[in-house]
C-alpha cells in the first residue's frame, strides 16, 4: 500500500471543495503527511472571432481587478484553512490556467496525491471539459476525484 507524503488539495471554493478538504485530512491524517490547499484564480478568455478566443496573463488585466480578485481569494482560502484547522502557510494562491497550474505546483511541492472536487464551478469547464477529467490524465501522482453524496446534500 502506498504511504501518501504530501497531499495537494485543489479547491474553487464550491461545495466539492468543502468535501475535497474534508477526505484530504483523513488521508493526511491516516498517513501523517503534510496537506496543502491550492486555489487557481482563472484567467480570462475573450471570445474574438467564432472559432478564436484570445486569452489574457494576469499582467493584462486591470491592476485593480487583480487585486481586488487575489485579496477576495485569499480571504476566502484562509477562512477554508480557519475552519478546518490548517495552517495559512500551507495556503497557496495561484493566476492561470487551473488544468496547467494544479499539475505544476503539485509537481512542484512533489504531491504524491491530489485531492479535488469531481465538480467545479469554472465556467469553461462546462464548455471544454473538466479540470478533474484533464488533471486525472495528466498528472504525474494519484488524483482523487471526490463527489457530493447526493443522500446528505
């Protein structure tokens, strides 16, 4: 049986995050290893022509705009990490692409297992497919994709 080291918990702030980050501390738990929660502030894309959409870096955003979107987040990750009793220094805040910067940074922090919401509140992920589906494929370690019980909710 594999023995988990470091566990890399990707959440969008939805209901699936919530549950994401409750299993991640068991399996942290269980195992002894460090837990780390991720959120991705998603860069926009502008549709330009019917076939072509043009996308942004964080640079070409308003200034303000980004702020006000990273304070919101952190905020909002902190008080995740508050409620559930995990240090703000294991938070990280990145701006991308959540399907390309999950990957990375789990690889980065050399994850063995990340944890996410089977379902996520991305507006592209309804028109191009899921970050889960993209990270469970890509990823380098385990990923488990973590539902709502439907009996509870």
């Amino acid at each position: 049986m594999h023995h988990y080291q470091t566990v890399l918990v990707a959440v969008d702030f939805s209901q699936h995050s919530e549950k994401a980050i409750a299993r991640a501390k068991q399996l942290a738990a269980m195992y002894e290893a460090e837990l780390h929660l991720l959120h991705v502030i998603e860069e926009p894309m502008y549709p330009v022509f019917d076939d072509v959409t043009l996308t942004t870096s964080p640079g070409a955003w308003f200034p303000e705009v980004l702020d006000a979107l990273q304070k919101a987040s952190t905020q909002k990750l902190h008080h995740l990490a508050e409620t559930n009793q995990i240090p703000t220094a294991d938070c990280h805040l990145l701006t991308g692409f959540p399907k390309m910067q999950i990957i990375d940074y789990a690889n980065q922090i050399q994850a063995d297992l990340i944890v996410m919401g089977r379902h996520g509140m991305s507006f592209l992920d309804k028109l191009i497919g899921s970050t889960t589906d993209s990270v469970l494929h890509q990823a380098q370690c385990d990923v488990m994709a973590v539902t709502l019980d439907s009996k509870k909710s």
